[in-house]
C-alpha cells in the first residue's frame, strides 16, 4: 500500500506568524528580481554574440513557458542550437550552489544525452559588477558537482516494512 501526501499537508500553516509570511513574500520577490536581471542580462549578452549573424532573429524567449525548463533556445555563431538555463544569485561567488526542479534537471541530462548543447548561465553578483559563467552540460554532470535533493523532507516510519530485495532503478520506481 502506498501513502501519497494529501495537499493539507502542504497548505500554508495556521501557526505561522504575519511577520514570517511577509518576510518570506519578500524574500520570493527579491528572488524573482535577481532571476529577471539575470535573465535578462544574459539574453543582452547572446543577442549581442549573434548581432551581425542571421541567428540573432532566431533567439526564443521561453522564461514565461514553465513547460520548457529551460530559460533561451539561443545559437552559437554558426548556427549550433544551445539550450540555456539562467541561475542568479546576488552573492560575489560563481561556484555557489544554485537550485534546479527535478524537471528541470531531467530535461537537461535528456538534452544532453540526445547529443543537444545544453548549458548553465550562472549569472552573480548581480547588484554590483554583474558577470556570468557558463557551465556546459559535461560539466554540469560531471562527477565533481554534487546534486541534492531539496524539494521534501521525507520522514520515514521507523516500524515501516524495508524492502531489502528492491535496489537501483526499482527502489526508486517504488
């Protein structure tokens, strides 16, 4: 028998504090005004590389399509396709961690595995000297980075059954 979590579970808490609400609403927007200059710096930026290309007309916007999990489908100079994820952040650190969905993944490691360029444009520093790296999808799934997961904290019942027998792709499918 499987248990799914039901969505009172995830409804705002009664107990939770006007002050700690609105601090976290401002904390949410002034994570969505460091993702709009990131992104849009960083859409400035590969206008400009393709400027004098026929490429330029050909750069997609698709910050608004949730669907896509990815920010730009933007192009090399001679015409590659590249599929770009914009991560921002306000700090001076190019190498600190940043956050991906679990789509958001998949369909990087998909792209990249269909031979596509996909790429990371870590976007820092964006309230001062702003500046961007990018991280090719080789690197990203390099076995140097370390992926964790974040979205649930999942407590397990100590009396549960374990399934010793299930492993790899199976356990997980569970």
């Amino acid at each position: 028998m499987f248990y799914l979590p039901n969505e009172n579970q995830f409804a705002e808490r009664d107990d939770m504090s006007a002050a700690l609400r609105e601090k976290l609403a401002q904390q949410q927007q002034s994570r969505h005004l460091i993702g709009d200059i990131g992104e849009k710096y960083v859409l400035k930026l590969e206008l400009e590389k393709l400027e004098n290309s026929e490429f330029a007309s050909l750069v997609r916007d698709y910050t608004c399509n949730l669907n896509a999990h990815y920010d730009f489908l933007s192009y090399t100079p001679c015409g590659q396709e590249i599929f770009i994820e914009v991560k921002s952040t306000a700090g001076k650190n190019p190498f600190e961690g940043f956050y991906m969905s679990r789509k958001g993944l998949m369909v990087a490691w998909d792209l990249y595995k269909q031979g596509k360029r996909y790429e990371i444009h870590r976007v820092y520093d964006v309230y001062g000297d702003i500046r961007r790296k990018i991280i090719p999808a080789e690197h990203l799934f390099s076995k140097k980075n370390k992926f964790q997961a974040s979205e649930y904290s999942v407590l397990l019942d100590s009396t549960a059954q374990m399934f010793p027998h299930l492993s790899g792709d199976a356990a997980r499918a569970s």
